[in-house]
C-alpha cells in the first residue's frame, strides 16, 4: 500500500497526467479568450500533446508558449478564414432552418459537415 505514492508509480504517473492535461486546457481556454489568438493556441496544444506522446517533454507551460509564439504569425489569418467561413454556414444553415427546402438544408449540413472534418485536420497538421 505505501508503494501507490512513489513518483514512479502507475498511480502517480497517472496524477501527473491528468494534472498536465488540465493545466493544458486551462492555458488553451486562457489563450483563446481574445478570439483571434485560438487558431494558434489550438496548435499550440496539438504540440504539446504530440511531445508528450512522443515522450520528448513532460512539460507544458514552456512548450505550450513558445509553439504559440512560433506558429502565431501563420496560423492566424488561417484561423480568422477559417471563423468567417464557419460564421457564414452557420448563419445560412440558422437561416435556412427558419423553413427552406430539406434538400437545401441537406446540402448545408454536409457542407458543415465537411468544414468541421477539414478543421478537425488542418491545426494538427500545422
């Protein structure tokens, strides 16, 4: 029973991860508070997720900052493209929804559809 405490036990490797992912949706939910600044936080947390599978880094606050300062520049004008297209499916989908024709909302739904997957891929790929 002592042994469930040690810093290399399953239980404590177990503590450690779930502390690191909450530390790293915590930053990620600071960083996309100013709305323009989430495609690079997005990013910047698929990075450090990718260190810690790869075990190259245990950490997450320095690893997390300075991919977003690196990816900042380029992942930004993807994102404010990317928002202003989901803005406007999802305003026509709203708008349509108010009573269009089905076969119309079918085709907008799988175009969100599609949006969402591409999105889903494009900030891991970053």
């Amino acid at each position: 029973m002592g042994n469930i405490f040690k810093l290399d036990s399953p239980f404590m490797k177990f503590l450690t991860l779930i502390t690191n992912l909450v530390c790293l949706n915590v930053l990620w939910l600071l960083c996309c508070l100013p709305v323009v600044t989430a495609g690079a936080a997005t990013v910047a947390m698929y990075y450090v997720i990718f260190l810690y599978i790869t075990k190259q880094d245990d950490t997450v606050a320095k690893p997390f900052f300075k991919a977003f300062k690196e990816n900042f520049r380029v992942v930004t004008p993807i994102w404010i493209l990317n928002l202003l297209i989901g803005l406007a499916l999802a305003a026509e989908v709203f708008y349509l929804s108010q009573g269009a024709e089905d076969w119309l909302i079918l085709i907008f739904a799988i175009l969100a559809f599609i949006y969402i997957g591409a999105t889903s891929y494009l900030y891991p790929l970053i």
